[in-house]
C-alpha cells in the first residue's frame, strides 16, 4: 500500500542465506499465496529488473568483495571462537547478570600476537566468521515511520556481530544493506522485532559511506485472547495462508483483515477494496500498539464478502469443501452440482467460510439422524402427530414438490389443526429432515426431495408409535 500510493516500486526479495532454514518450494508457496491475496511486485525472481539476482543466495559474488573491503580497511575480522566457546560465554555472562553479548577474541593482543593466534586457529583446520567491529561509544539515531525519534547506543546491541557465515554465505544484517543499497531502496517498512538490528545495519551503511533508508518499524501481531505475540507454537490461531484458502476463506477479505492490521483508516468503516486501501494509505496512521488478530473478527469481515461474491464462486469452493470432506463425488455431474449449488446458496448468508457447509448441511449428505430425547420431548404435544400426518398427506400429491407448494401446505396445515408457531413447525421440521434446527425449510425440504421426506416422515410415526 505504501508503494502504490507513493507510485514507487515494490520489490520482492527472497532472503534465502540462511540455508538451514530455507524449506523445499517455500519460495514458490509464498509467492503463490502473495498472488492469491492479490499483491504483485514489480521487481522479482519471477520477473527480473535491472536491480537482479532478486535471491540472496545468488548475489555470494556480489557480496564476497564487499566483506573483503571491509577487512582490508580492518573494519571487519575473521574470528575464529568455536559454536561451544560462544555458548560458553553466554552461560557465564547469564550467571553474572549481564547481557549476551560477543567479547573481542583479539583484545589486549598485539598485531604479531593476532597473527599467531589465527594461524594457530587455520593449523587447527577450524573456519572462521567474518566479524564486523562495532564503533565504541556512538549512538545510532533515525526518524522513524511508525515509532517517530530512535537512538541506541552501540554498546547495547551484543559486540561485534557476524557478517559472514562459515559457509561463506552473508548473514541476513550485511546482506540486505547492500541489496538495499545497490536497489536503491528508499523505504524499509518491517516488524518492530527488527529494531535490534536496524543500528548494526547503519553501521555497515557508515562503513561504506552510503546513505541511510528511511526506516518504518511496525507493529507486531498479537493474539487477542491471550495478548501473546503470534508465533507458529500458538496452536490456537491459524497462521498460514494456505489454512485460510483451504477453509474457503476470501482472498479480498484476507486482503482486508490483514491490511487493518496495525493501521487504520480515518471513519467508522471496516470494509475497503485493495484501490480503496490504496488510496487513502497514510503512514502516519500506522499504530503503536500491537496488533491484535480477532478470529471472530475475521469471520465476521469474510462473511461480508461472502455474502456479496458471486454465487458461482462461492458455490465453487463450497463443492471442494465438499469433495475435500467426501461428502460430494469427485467428478461430479452437471445434476449434482446444480443440486450443490442450489443447498449451498441457502447457507451462503450465514456462512463466514465455504469449509462451514461440511457441517452445517451434513442433512443434505449424511444417513437421517435418530430421534433424541430433545425431539421426543417437541412430538410429545397433542398436535404433533396430527400436523406430521395432515403434512404428509399433502407432500404425498403436492405437484411439483416445491418450496412454494411446500408452505402453502404448510398453511394449509396450520388452518386444518389449529397449530401456530413452534407447534407447527416443529413437528414438521423435526419429522421431514430429523434435526431440529437448519436452514427455510421450504428450500431445504424441496433439495431433500419428496422421496427421502416421506421416508424421514414414516420412520417417526413409527418410532411415535
């Protein structure tokens, strides 16, 4: 929304340097699921610009020189402390109170004794990091977008960090200040986790001589029932987007939902298309507080679009809910979804996603359910019986057995037995479909059919009996 509005350039990058946790077609899920919620790029892998390699992974020759320059004008180091010293080191700077951070390897030593040192460390075949030194005593200040004025003090952001791997790859802090610089990217908008490394990242600015992005740290996302950041542990909430499509949620409505996220529109209204969004973006309505992500909310907002989407659509994820949950046949016929897409479209007002009709119309799919006491107890009234005969009765002629034939009959019924409100349509609802509550019953009885409600109506005569 930023980009849009500002007419600037939106850039997909695929920060993949740290190999242990790149997943096999992670790339291809993300992009896939950015297209779905309808959000394109103009830069990328998949379409190039003059700015590419767009994959971390694939700019190594690009950045290798850089980190050497670094250590040429000895503004960087090969360190060589082993993954157990490191660990060894925060355990005893826990026990003493003090904050983690990285103690120069290298300190009190002079230039012949640094020289011995790595050359005992190369003897040993170990590899070593590439170090970036951190400047005493300097406090790294910006405006930011979302949280206005920052400063902190190089003393407080852990020593001196790694820039390069032992694998040689770049860690994520060098990478993306040179891929922001060299794709002259004005604007960084990001979690406000990221913070802590914002100061590390205008240190390798200065170090080059290059000029600062202009940094927005947004707010982070939190669950409302527990005010606990969200994290893929939290089992409560779904989090990936593929849950959502699979659920048949909207890709407008996630679009929506995620947009007010952390940002609000001026008015009352919670309902904006992507140009609407667009249009009225203002950063400086970006919040301070977290986010929180309601589920009720979200159901709420999809159900607004679901209502409004066209019945082709709706009716179509519906039936691979459907298919999903083999409740429908895998190819069906032309009939059969004409019949799917008449019992969807009954539910389609009170459904806040497509997966809900699995459930809810389960009548339509599944065996007539057992009378329970609940239903026992409704039949129990003196009109009961007399309703569900004189109704049968009617369904057995009515021609065409449809839902406007239906509630004339119903009348029909009310005007010979006397029965009004509950008393008469209880008993016919619970004889015809078996389930107390569902949908008109008019639409729902004419896609039972005249066949199966008959059937439904003389097994509870006989269990009556």
């Amino acid at each position: 929304m930023f980009a849009r509005h500002n007419n600037g350039t939106l850039v997909l990058r695929i920060e993949d340097t740290d190999t242990k946790r790149n997943v096999a077609d992670g790339e291809k899920s993300q992009m896939d699921n950015l297209h779905w919620l309808g959000i394109d790029w103009d830069e990328g892998p998949d379409k190039g610009g003059d700015f590419g390699p767009y994959r971390q992974s694939e700019r190594r020759d690009i950045y290798a020189p850089l980190i050497q320059e670094l250590v040429d004008k000895g503004l960087a180091y090969e360190s060589y402390k082993t993954e157990e010293e490191l660990e060894a080191e925060r355990a005893q700077q826990k026990a003493n109170g003090e904050m983690p951070h990285y103690v120069y390897e290298y300190a009190g030593m002079s230039e012949d004794e640094k020289q011995a040192a790595i050359a005992a460390a190369k003897a040993k075949g170990l590899e070593p990091v590439i170090r970036f030194h951190i400047p005493e005593n300097h406090t790294y200040e910006w405006n930011d977008i979302v949280k206005g004025d920052i400063s902190i003090d190089s003393n407080s952001i852990g020593g001196d960090f790694v820039i390069q791997k032992r694998d040689g790859m770049p860690t994520y802090n060098f990478a993306v200040v040179v891929d922001d610089h060299l794709m002259q990217i004005t604007h960084v908008l990001r979690g406000d986790d990221h913070i802590a490394n914002t100061p590390k990242q205008m240190a390798i600015y200065d170090a080059f001589g290059w000029e600062h992005p202009v940094f927005g740290h947004m707010t982070l996302i939190i669950n409302s029932a527990t005010g606990k950041k969200l994290s893929k542990r939290d089992e409560t909430i779904l989090q990936f987007i593929e849950q959502y499509k699979e659920l048949g949620y909207l890709p407008q409505a996630m679009f929506n939902f995620i947009a007010l996220l952390g940002w609000s529109p001026k008015g009352e209204s919670e309902l904006f298309s992507k140009k609407q969004f667009i249009k009225q973006f203002d950063p400086n309505r970006l919040s301070k507080s977290p986010a929180k992500f309601d589920q009720k909310k979200l159901e709420w907002v999809n159900n607004q679009y679901v209502k409004k989407t066209d019945m082709n659509d709706i009716a179509g994820l519906a039936m691979d809910n459907l298919i999903r949950a083999g409740k429908v046949d895998t190819d069906p016929d032309k009939e059969q979804i004409e019949w799917v897409r008449q019992v969807v479209n009954i539910y389609r007002d009170q459904m806040s996603y497509t997966a809900q009709i699995v459930d809810d119309a389960d009548l339509f799919f599944s065996q007539p359910a057992e009378l329970n006491d609940d239903d026992r107890a409704e039949l129990a009234d003196e009109l009961a019986i007399p309703v569900i005969k004189a109704f049968q009765a009617k369904a057995k002629t009515m021609k065409p057995f449809s839902a406007l034939n239906i509630k004339r009959a119903t009348q029909e019924v009310r005007a010979e037995t006397g029965a009004n409100g509950r008393k008469l349509y209880m008993p016919i609802r619970i004889a015809t479909t078996r389930v107390m509550h569902g949908p008109q019953l008019p639409e729902t009885l004419e896609l039972i059919g005249r066949k199966q409600v008959l059937a439904n109506i003389d097994y509870v005569l006989n269990a009556l009996k």
